[in-house]
C-alpha cells in the first residue's frame, strides 16, 4: 500500500512505539506524524517510513483540528472504528 497524507498509522520503532498517528505530509525520505497532542498537526514528528505499520484508515486533513485528530484517533484506540 502507498503512504498518503492523511492515513492512519502505529509507529512499530522508537519511544513512541504503539502509538497510532496520523500522516500530515511526505517527503522523498520521511514522513511527518502528528497525534493532536504530543505531536500538534503543525509540529508533526519526523520518522523513517520503515518504522511504521499502516492501516486501511485515511481521512481527509482539510480543516482537522488537532482537538478533532485526538478525538478520532481515541475512537480507533478504543476500538470503535474499524482500522
């Protein structure tokens, strides 16, 4: 599967291993990770796009909010949308 601005992700590496995350841009080398609150959507963490595992969620980023990003990031953690 191709890595698209607005995927879902978990982060397989680093001390941030677990977490699920959402592409905010790529680049030729890295993309850039934000969760809403750690990671705010305008500083989104840079990282190797070998050390993440994708999932068939992508949503569109116009207009998200980093309150709306953490709110749809929990539902998925607590399982109540399908990755």
């Amino acid at each position: 599967m191709q890595l698209k601005t607005g995927m879902v992700v978990y982060a397989i590496a680093g001390k941030e291993q677990g977490k699920l995350y959402c592409i905010i841009r790529k680049d030729e080398q890295y993309i850039y990770l934000a969760d809403g609150k750690q990671r705010p959507i305008e500083k989104p963490k840079r990282k190797n796009p070998k050390h993440i595992r994708l999932t068939k969620t992508i949503w569109n980023l116009e207009g998200m909010t980093n309150k709306a990003l953490r709110q749809k990031l929990h539902q998925i953690k607590e399982g109540k949308e399908f990755v």
